[in-house]
C-alpha cells in the first residue's frame, strides 16, 4: 500500500499521495465536483487513483475510498492542510443547501434529494465544522442552509437527525439565528415531537423575535405557519392560530413591500386553510388555497404550490365523502 501511495505525481495534477490524503477529508463517499471543488482534484486525477485501487466507483459517478487506503493516507495529511481542507468542505456542502433551495422551490426536487441524501454524513460533518467554528459566516451559512435541510428532511424521514442538527447550532450566534434553528426544528417535528415541546420551542422562538426587519419578519412567517399545524384537533386551538395569523399579516405586508409579490402572504393563507379544513369548512378552504396557488405560480413556486393543488384534491375527497 505504501508503494502504491508513493507513485509518481501525475502531469497535470497533485502527486497522487497527496491528493488521496486531501480526499480522506469526505466522509464515506463523494462526487465529481466536491472532489474538484474541495481538492481541485480533476476526472483524469480521480481516474488515476481508481486505476491504482485507491478509489472505488460506486453507483450515480460517485467515488470512495477503502477504510485501509483511507487510514493510511489520512496519516499523510498535515495539521494545516487537514484544518484548510475541514473549512473548504464544510462550505462546499452547506453552500449545496444554500443553492439547493432555488431547486426544491422552482422545479423536481428529486434529484437533488438523492443527491443530498447520499452525501448526507458529509453534510452532518460540514453542520458540525460550521458549530465549531461559529464565526458569523459559518452562522449565516448554517442560517441560509436551514430550509433546504428542513425540506430535505421531511421528504428523507431524516427528520429526527436533522432537528439534532439545529438543536446544536440554537446556542450560537444572535437572537435571530437561535430562533431561525427553533423555526427549524419545529418545521420537521412538529407531528413527532410532544405539542408541549412545540408550543415551547415557538414561544422562545417568537420572544428572540422583538423587532420589524425583513429577516425578523420572514422568520416570525415561517415559524407560525409551521406552528400552527398542531392547531387543528379543537375549535379553540384553531381559534388561537387564527390569531398568530392575523398578528403576522403585518410581517406579509412588510415583505411584499421588500420583495414585491405575496409569497408571505400566500404561506399565511395556506394556514388558514389548513385550518378551515380541520374546522369542516371547505368553502373557505378552497378559497384560500385558490388564492395561494395563485400567487405561488406567479412566483414560480412550484413546491408550495403542488403542496396547495394536493391539499385541495384532498379537501374536495374528505368534502364528498
């Protein structure tokens, strides 16, 4: 095996002893463009090492590395470098989240969803680099990464794995980032987690939440839309949503005002209809859901609006029953 680390540094590439210690960075396996963004490594420098037995294909043009090679190579690999490498590929990972949203909002999420998922531990690694690091970057990356992972999850059932993920990352940073990871939390737990810990969780949330910027005002959005999907069981419960809703139509308005559409508002009336639903009240529901759909389209929010077109398949089958 020494041998075979020791060959001789390709043409255009790293010496192949280096680039496989770079590479032992990636937990389990990796695809083509983090190899090159988070080694520079090249197809030709990848198919080098597949050739001498250092790398493995697996399914979908993915590669990894047998745990052996894997232990020798690491041992290759400097303080500095290996620290450098930690970084380069924990913002790799979390900027995939980042960009990934344009996806699971505008278009079939599938793909990236099986993509996601099968870097999933390498996302857990570039979560938990990005705890550790905690500077305001790592935050912000952590915060613009939360609704993607959000969706990922609840479409994996990797629901519980990544409310530990924001669990983890709540005590850092400001009040809006604490409360962006309670929003997170609740998004993918609200239906497995105790409606006691729920309420709880929003109640800290909405109190780190004082104040009227957009970011403050998306995040309050948000959290009531996914809160209020507990409050669906009895009249007072919906009673009470109806009211979060109402006191965030000022929120809506201030994002209309920054963004110019009623996304904001759309998500508040798809609660309402939820809610409508649950009261019996499938006139209004299908109202509201109108409406959304309506504006979800114009924005070109394809997800939220299937979710509205599936819901209201629904309300029209329970209706005529």
């Amino acid at each position: 095996r020494a041998g075979v680390l020791a060959a001789p540094r390709s043409r255009h590439g790293p010496a192949p002893a280096e680039l496989a210690a770079g590479l032992t960075i990636f937990v389990g396996g990796f695809d083509l463009t983090a190899a090159h963004d988070v080694c520079g490594a090249s197809p030709l420098d990848l198919q080098q090492l597949v050739a001498r037995s250092m790398l493995s294909w697996l399914p979908a043009g993915r590669l990894e590395m047998h745990e052996l090679i894997r232990q020798h190579a690491a041992a290759r690999l400097g303080r500095t470098r290996r620290d450098e490498l930690i970084a380069v590929h924990s913002n790799h990972f979390l900027a995939r989240l980042i960009d990934g949203l344009e996806t699971f909002v505008g278009s079939d999420p599938a793909a990236l969803i099986t993509s996601l998922d099968a870097d999933f531990d390498n996302i857990v690694a570039a979560w938990n680099t990005a705890i550790v690091t905690g500077d305001e970057a790592s935050r912000a990356a952590m915060a613009g990464a939360r609704q993607t992972l959000a969706e990922f999850a609840i479409a994996t059932g990797r629901d519980v794995e990544v409310a530990e993920l924001f669990d983890r990352a709540s005590p850092l940073g400001t009040d809006l980032f604490t409360a962006a990871m309670y929003a997170g939390h609740i998004r993918v737990s609200w239906h497995r987690d105790p409606p006691e810990r729920i309420t709880e969780l929003y109640e800290q949330a909405a109190a780190l939440l004082p104040g009227s910027t957009p970011e403050e005002a998306e995040c309050r959005v948000h959290l009531v839309n996914d809160y209020c999907r507990l409050h669906t069981e009895n009249t007072g419960e919906r009673e009470l949503a109806l009211e979060l809703v109402d006191r965030t139509r000022p929120d809506a308005d201030l994002l209309e005002g920054v963004h110019g559409d009623r996304r904001h508002h759309a998500i508040l009336d798809m609660t309402v209809a939820r809610l409508a639903i649950s009261s019996g009240d499938f006139d209004a529901a299908l109202d509201y859901y109108d409406r959304a759909i309506d504006v979800f389209e114009q924005v070109g929010d394809a997800m939220r609006a299937s979710d509205c077109v599936a819901m209201v398949a629904a309300a029209h089958a329970e209706q005529y029953q």
